[in-house]
C-alpha cells in the first residue's frame, strides 16, 4: 500500500524521578514508554490496550508532542515531528487532534459549548468570520449529534455523554487526518459508550480518519480497531491485525488479557479456559531484565532474564515480542 | 394526516428553535451572592458612600477646604449655618472632608489594587504557566521585594521624589500585587495540567493565548475574592501613611488624615475622630461582607 501516514521509530519517554537524598539524589529516568514503533495508513485505526500505567495515554501524547519525547522520532508524512520547532509544530497540528478521557475536565468551564468547538478553527482559520464560524460550528454540532440550539451552553449544562459529543467536534471541526482517543468511553455510561463509538467510527468513514484508538476495553477495541498493539509496561509485547490477534493470540500476556474479557453466557464463561496472572505490575523505575514480562509470565525461564526478546512473528504484519511464541497457546 | 403534520411541524420547530441561552459559572455565582444578604446590603451601603462621595460635596453649602472665618474653631452641628456634622477646629466642615477624604481613601484604595491586579495576574499566570527557569526568576524577584519593609520603602520614596500623591499608588501598588502574584502562580500551577489546557494546547493554541483565554478567566474567580479583601487592607495602609504624615498634603484631605487630626483633639473634640472613623468602618465592613459572600458564590467547587 502507500506510504504510511504517521510512522513512530523507536518512541522513547524517560521522566527522570529523584530517587536517593533530599538534596543531591540521583535521578533515574521513569521508563513511561521505552522504544514503541509502529506506522499508520490512511483511514487505519490502531487500537492501543494495556493495563493502568502501561504508558497507553504517555503514547497517545507523545505522538501528538504534547509530551516531549526522549529520543525516537514521530515522522508524520515524513517528516519528523519531534525536531520541529513551535511554527512547525503548530502547521502539523491542523491535521492532529485528540480526544480525552474525561468528558468535562476537557472543557473549559467557563466557556460555552459553541466557543469550545470554535477554538481551533480561531487558531487555524483566522480569516473567517463571526457568522461563518458560527455555520461551521453549528454544523458540526449536528454532525456529532448535538442540537444547534445549544451552541451558548456551558459544559456544566450538559450530559458527560453530550461533553464528550463536545469534545469530539471540537476535535473534528478542521477536518483532521489523524485523531488521537485517549480513552473516550472510558468515563462514559455503558448505555452511552456505544453511541459515542459508533458516532466516531461514523465519522471516520465519513472523513477517512486515521485513529489511535487507545482502551483497556478489549472488546470495544475489538469492534472499532484495524490493527491492535498490546502494550505492557512501556513496551510492545504483540501488534497486529485485529482478526489474528483476537483469533490466535501469540504472546502470553495478550493470550491472558483475551481470557480475562468477560463473557455475557455463564455456560461458555465456565468452559473457557483461564488465566490467571499473578503479582503486580513492577515498578517502570526498576523493570525487571530481559523481557520485562517475565516476573507474571506462565512461560518465564531462565532466558527471558537475560535476553530482550526480539520482534519475531508468525506473518507480515503480525510481531510477537515473546521467546516463547511459537509454543501452543496458553490453556490450563 | 394529523400525525404526519405534527411530526413535520416538530422538526420545524426544531429547526427554528432559537438559541437557548446558558447560565454561565458568573451568572450562577451572582444569583448566589445576591441571596447573601449581608453581601447584597454591604453592595447596596457601599453604592450609597461611594456615590455620596463622588457627588454630595458639590450639593453642600461648604467646600472641604473653605474656612467659616466666623466660627475659627471646632462647632457642633448647625444646620442654620450648613455645618450638618459641625466643623474641624479650624472652622472647615467636616462633612465635606469626610466625603472628599473618602474620595481620595476609596480612589487609592481601587485604583491601587487594579494595580496589584494587572501586575499580579500577569506575572502570577506568566510564571505559574511557563514554569521553569522563568518562574523562579519571577518568583525570587517577589521574594526580594517582600523583604522590603513598606514604610522603609515610602520614606525612601518620598526623600527621592518629593511628597507625590502618585507616589503612595506606587508604594501600595508594589506591595500588593506581591501576594496576588502568588496566588495566582498557585491557582494556574493545579490548572495547567488540566485536560482542557492541554486541549487547548491540541487545538493549536500559542501560548499567550492559552494564558488569555483559558487561565485568566479560571482564576479569575479566586481573584475577584482576593481584591475584594484588599481594597480595605490598601484603604487602611493608606491611612496609616497618612497618619504618619506620608500620605496627602493639606488642604487635601483623606480618611486617615482625618483620623489623624481626629486623634489629636479626642478628648475635646470627639467628634473630628467619629465621624471619619464612622465612614471608614462602614466602608471597610462592606467590602469584607462583600468579599466573604463573593467567595461562598464562587466557591461551591464550581458545579
């Protein structure tokens, strides 16, 4: 196919952490995320699951240098982002835009619902005028399935489903080509989630969006994403297609996330096989050697310690990052 | 048919309906405070001082710094001859300088604090925001000036300058926007790592802009709490320069110095220390009653 769109090398994003004395610690660097690479075609979604902390929302900014990155690059139609300065940066933003977790928190409170999803276009769209601002907007509150007439409300006025209807038209209204979800549903009402998924995913149709799609919900992931990439812990443990990751899960920690899901039948949920993780998640200050999986790993030996397991996998566009991939998958 | 009009004349409506207006965050808080009584009389009372102060020494029979050559000495009230709070000890009437004297006290008192208020917010949301070294440039330059003592600062002032009156806006000024800076630096610190600034951020938004736009009208809430309650605090530093003689020259004259001359005949004359002190108090008291309603209606955690 074409050359991708965004294309994300070795994506590194150390926050250094004092540990040690009050005066002079030392710093080690907080490996949030540790070399995450992967690319995006047009009309792509890519959907991004993971525990709590895995450095899901770390990439999600990252990608959209809302975060600064520590090393890696972010090429965005080839061009790298993370070497580009403040008007730089802000052309590439036009084309850029994220949605958040909560609903409210990203919305300015003291502003009305119809001066929220005007922002951009009074930042990018500086020769339009009062009256078509208002048309444009208008009209993309309807897209989002909100009513026009609501357009001087404040946030506070609204459903958190409504917010969020808020938020994504905020960030739809340049017409963008890539969108960054960190978590939209998350906050949501399960009643609401499907209608706000099925309204983005209308509207990457509609606009020929590329999304990152990032949740810890693997079934609406499952609904709603291309590809997928499970993350753990600042890495990449398995991307690949929707289909042959939901079907035949490669890496261990994938295979046990997948058994985890719950099951709406009780019959099938008592058949299916289990499990079950033990431990925490360790420290991303300290990680543990090798394959940073390995302390939780049903399938940890000696060489996980030792050495970083290499991107291998089964097929083109199917990479495991596991020694252990090539054995049955995990049943009790 | 009937049903198929309805529905057509529903999405009419819908179609025409007219924009709904929302209650804004301020309108919600100032519903709040008028149903604070002791804030809604305090907003009234200070209307009518503020007013009289502006406008009733025109309507007097005396000017603030006219001598009634017949009566050189302090007199009770005399409504025969215009003196309706009686006279200073040196026969002016002591209406007409208290109202001009609240003049000056609630001029220096405001203007002063918009002062503190621009440069406060500016640099408090300049520095709370970009963080860094900038922000502890500013801030360490705040601390230098705190350490200044305010009367040291004034003499110094007034030696270099000569007596001024826009000298003491300077002196209050540089003093009070200190801690409003701070503030301010506090309040933007918890905001800019909100998701709607980092929207902001998403959208495109230089960061002046998202200073402009998004920070100051967010903090402005505590802020307007903040000035209520330094109004009165610059009020009474002025008539505290002015009781050291630092603040306005004779004839002019302020509540402070009023106080002073007050102060000076109280056993004699009493009534030269009441009646400023009466207005001072009652001005004070407002602007507090005010500045603790405002901060019930705008505190109630927003939503």
């Amino acid at each position: 196919m074409s050359e991708p769109l965004l294309d994300v090398r070795d994506l590194k994003v150390h926050y250094p952490v004092r540990t040690g004395g009050f005066l002079h610690g030392a710093y080690t660097p907080l490996k949030a995320l540790d070399g995450v690479s992967f690319d995006l075609k047009a009309g792509e979604t890519l959907g991004i699951v993971g525990e709590s902390g895995c450095g899901k929302s770390t990439l999600g900014r990252a990608v959209l240098q809302l975060l600064p990155a520590t090393s890696g690059a972010v090429a965005w139609l080839g061009r790298n982002l993370t070497e580009l300065d403040t008007k730089g940066l802000k052309a590439a933003r036009e084309h850029m835009q994220i949605v958040f977790q909560d609903p409210l928190a990203s919305l300015d409170p003291r502003m009305t619902a119809g001066d929220i999803i005007a922002e951009p276009l009074r930042n990018f769209r500086g020769s339009l005028s009062n009256t078509e601002i208002k048309a444009k907007v208008k009209d993309m509150m309807a897209r989002v399935g909100l009513h026009p007439a609501m357009v001087n409300r404040y946030p506070h006025e609204f459903s958190g489903g409504q917010c969020q209807r808020i938020g994504i038209a905020r960030a739809m209204i340049l017409g963008p080509k890539l969108v960054v979800c960190d978590e939209p549903v998350s906050a949501l009402d399960v009643s609401i989630r499907a209608q706000v998924v099925n309204l983005l995913m209308e509207l990457q149709r509609a606009m020929n969006l590329t999304m990152i799609f990032i949740s810890h919900d693997l079934s609406i992931v499952r609904h709603i994403s291309h590809r997928v990439m499970v993350l753990y812990l600042g890495k990449t443990m398995e991307i690949a297609s929707r289909d042959a990751l939901y079907a035949a899960p490669r890496h261990p920690y994938t295979q046990a996330l997948l058994a985890a899901v719950p099951v709406p039948d009780p019959v099938k949920a008592r058949a299916r096989a289990k499990i079950v993780l033990t431990g925490e998640l360790p420290s991303p200050l300290n990680p543990p050697s090798g394959c940073v999986f390995r302390t939780r790993c049903p399938r940890a030996t000696s060489l996980c310690a030792e050495v970083e397991p290499p991107r291998e996998g089964p097929d083109a566009g199917h990479d495991v990052w596991c020694h252990h991939w090539r054995a049955p998958t995990l049943a009790p | 048919m009937s049903s198929l009009n309805l529905t057509s004349t529903h999405a009419g409506a819908l179609e025409a309906a007219a924009e709904v207006e929302g209650r804004s965050l301020w309108q919600d808080a100032w519903r709040r405070l008028r149903s604070n009584r002791a804030a809604y009389v305090s907003m009234i009372i200070l209307a009518i001082v503020a007013l009289a102060c502006v406008a009733l020494p025109y309507a007097l029979p005396w000017a603030y710094d006219a001598i009634d050559w017949d009566h050189v000495e302090a007199m009770p009230p005399n409504f025969e001859l215009g003196h309706y709070l009686g006279t200073d000890s040196v026969g002016r009437d002591l209406l007409a300088r208290t109202l001009v004297g609240g003049r000056i006290s609630l001029m220096v008192g405001v203007l002063a604090t918009l002062v503190a208020l621009l440069i406060g917010v500016t640099v408090g949301a300049v520095a709370g925001y970009l963080g860094g070294r900038v922000d502890q440039l500013l801030m360490r330059f705040v601390d230098l000036l705190y350490s200044v003592p305010l009367t040291f600062f004034v003499i110094i002032l007034m030696v270099m300058f000569g007596r001024n009156f826009i000298l003491m806006f300077l002196a209050i000024g540089a003093v009070e926007w200190l801690t409003m800076a701070r503030i301010v630096r506090g309040q933007t610190l918890s905001l800019k790592n909100k998701e709607f600034i980092e929207a902001a951020r998403a959208s495109g938004g230089s960061t002046f802009s998202i200073i402009a736009r998004h920070i100051v009208p967010n903090v402005l809430g505590v802020v307007i709490v903040y000035v209520t309650l330094t109004i009165p605090q610059v009020i009474l530093l002025e008539s505290f320069l002015s009781f050291l003689g630092l603040g306005v020259q004779e004839p002019l004259t302020s509540w402070g110095v009023l106080l002073n001359e007050g102060a000076a005949e109280l056993e004699a004359n009493p009534r030269t220390l009441i009646v400023p002190a009466v207005f001072m108090t009652v001005t004070l008291f407002c602007f507090n009653f005010i500045g603790d309603g405002l901060r019930d209606a705008l505190d109630p955690k927003d939503r």
